[in-house]
C-alpha cells in the first residue's frame, strides 16, 4: 500500500514539473524570426553584430518589432542601426513580411530576392556615366594635344 502511494506521488510530481515547461515568450519568438530571416538573405555578418530587440508588439498573428544592431563590442552609447520589422506568424513560426530603416525607406530583400530587385537605381548591366555621378565630372572642353577623338561615351574612336 505504501508503495503504491509512494509510486502515484513520484508520478504526480513528474505530471506536474512536466506541464511547467517554459513557453517561449512572443519576443523571443520574434527574435528567432528576424535572425532566421536575416541568415537567409546571406549578405549579413551576423556574428560581428550585437541585435537588441527594443519593443515587440503582438496583434493576432501580426507583430511589428523595433530592433537596434550595433557592432560587436560597440559601447551601448554608441549610434545604432534601427530597423522596424513586421512580421506574420505563419504554421506557429514568426516570418518577416516588412523591413523598414528607421526614419529611412530601405526596404530589405526578401529571401531569395535580388537585393538590387529593392534599388531606387536602376541596374542595368552597364556601368555608370562618371561625368553625372561625380560631381564637377562635365565633360571637358578641349582633349589634350595629340589625344584621339573620343565619341559621346567616352571611349576612342577608331579611325
């Protein structure tokens, strides 16, 4: 008899410390979504950054979390990278849907996307006419003596 209410009490207490696991909390969960999301893009050297998720807010299955990145061993006064995140909550897992640069509009790639896809600057395969991007680049009046014609891109003329 002693052995059997011995054996119940050891089980209730096994039932009872198992149903207290930890639940992740909501920003927690964020968290792992914006780094998931940020490993994903593989252009980011997570490991030389400190994140600090500075406020979370959860609506249904929609949250939008602000997050500071500083570099790695930066002092906690030193200027910060912020980022606002939305994110969706998609089979139990946060997923991010939006990023945004704080007081900026850079928009982050999504995964898999083409970060020049995001560019305000058109991408073509050419390069850039350094005469407008440079500023004082006009083009010069007179060539040099002895120097061939250039044509309207720059290059030389064959003749």
């Amino acid at each position: 008899m002693k052995r059997s209410a011995s054996f119940l009490i050891v089980i209730g207490f096994l039932v009872v410390f198992a149903g207290c696991k930890k639940q992740v909390s909501d920003t927690d969960a964020v968290r792992s979504g914006i780094n998931q999301h940020l490993a994903s893009l593989k252009t980011i050297n997570l490991g030389a950054m400190d994140m600090t998720v500075t406020n979370v807010t959860v609506q249904g299955n929609t949250a939008q979390a602000q997050v500071e990145f500083r570099p790695k061993g930066a002092a906690p006064q030193s200027p910060a990278m912020q980022v606002a995140y939305t994110l969706e909550k998609q089979n139990g897992v946060w997923a991010v849907q939006n990023t945004q640069a704080a007081g900026g509009m850079m928009q982050s790639p999504a995964p898999g996307e083409n970060p020049a896809a995001n560019s305000a600057t058109p991408q073509s395969g050419s390069m850039p006419n350094f005469r407008e991007v440079v500023p004082g680049g006009a083009a010069p009046t007179a060539l040099p003596p002895g120097h061939p014609p250039v044509n309207g891109q720059g290059t030389t003329q064959q003749q």
